[in-house]
C-alpha cells in the first residue's frame, strides 16, 4: 500500500535515517523506538511535511514528490504535539481540514460526539488544555477519505475514555482498506495490538520484526 524506497534524511551532516526499502500494507503497524531514534522524522517524511532523500509511493502510483497534492490528499498525520495558530477556533480548523480533505459534516459531527469536543469546538485553540488538544489533532486525522492515517504518540495526555474510544475509532477505520501507522511510550492495550505488524525504528534502519 505504502512503499519507501532509498529514503535519507541529514540534519546538517547527521544521517538521521536510512532505510533501503519498507512497504507498510494496510491494517495497523505499531511503530516501536527509543527517543531520538527517529520515529517523529519518519511520520513526518511519510506524511509529506519533511523534505526527504529517496521515493514514497501510495498505490498504485502516486508519489510523495511528483503528486503531492494528491498524495497528501490520503495521507493523514497527527502530530505528537500538535501546534495551532491560537486565535482559530476548532471549528475554523475542522473546517479548513474538510475543505482540504474533502470530508463532511457528518464526519465532523462524528468524531466531536466521539471525543467529546462539542463544549468547547467553538473556542480559540489557545484556550484548550492539553489533552483537549490532543484530542482535537486526532480527530482531524480521520477526516476525509484517507488511506493512510499517521498516528505520533496518540495517548499521550488523553484520559482513559478518550483512549478507548481511540482503539474503537481505529477499529472501525481497519474495516476499510486504510493503513494506521501508529507510535507510542504510554502504557497500550495490548490486546488490541496483539495482531498489529511491529516495526523497530533506530540504528539509522527500519526493521520488520513481525508480519
């Protein structure tokens, strides 16, 4: 679904990452690394925002580079700690989220009753706390019709609830021909990752440990 090939990136003269080849097919990898292994850097190179050596390519053919508008179009990314310009609300977000993602209204309605964003949607973003925060960056992750959803550090700050609902949103995603690609230190469910592909990042490498 997914396929990285030749991929390099240097922060100045260090080689943070260099990964021959790695194809990520859908269902639900669990992305595992120490910090500073380079789990956040290769989120960002697969969802388009970082600037790479090598090729991505979404199937059937559309590339990173030659077709990032449309591939950004299925890629969905929710990064570890989101940053939103203050004085927009949610609701000028998801708004801007569905425009550029294609969603709809019945979507939004969806995940807000899901993560329980309705009371406070219509506030600056500034004004939420963290794990209000964290929710609302989630929750733009599933908006539109995404084939990959990129998930950094999702349970950090969300509360038990929130985090179950998460596992019953990705749940449900996984019906669908998407890819979930997730990463996490926090303490998981292990039961629901128990049939998840495991991929260690680190050593300047990525490796499947799992299939």
């Amino acid at each position: 679904m997914l396929l990285l090939s030749n991929i390099q990136k240097h922060y100045h003269h260090f080689l943070a990452l260099d990964i021959p080849e790695i194809k990520f097919e859908k269902g639900l990898s669990w992305i595992k690394g120490a910090n500073g292994s380079g789990k956040t850097t290769l989120f960002k190179i697969i969802s388009g925002i970082a600037p790479f050596k090598g090729e991505i390519i979404l199937n059937p053919n559309i590339s990173c580079k030659k077709n990032p508008q449309q591939y950004r179009l299925f890629v969905n990314y929710a990064p570890a700690e989101p940053v939103y310009p203050t004085f927009l609300t949610g609701n000028d977000l998801l708004d801007f989220y569905v425009s550029c993602k294609n969603g709809n209204a019945a979507q939004v309605k969806m995940l807000c009753d899901i993560f329980n964003m309705h009371e406070y949607i219509k506030n600056p973003v500034g004004t939420y706390s963290s794990g209000m925060l964290k929710k609302f960056s989630i929750a733009c992750a599933f908006i539109g019709n995404p084939k990959i959803i990129v998930l950094d550090e999702p349970l950090i700050t969300l509360d038990e609830p929130s985090a179950n609902n998460l596992y019953d949103l990705i749940k449900e995603t996984l019906t669908k021909e998407v890819a979930v690609l997730i990463s996490s230190h926090q303490k998981v469910n292990l039961s629901f990752f128990e049939k998840c592909n495991d991929y260690l990042v680190g050593n300047k490498t990525v490796l499947q440990l799992t299939s």
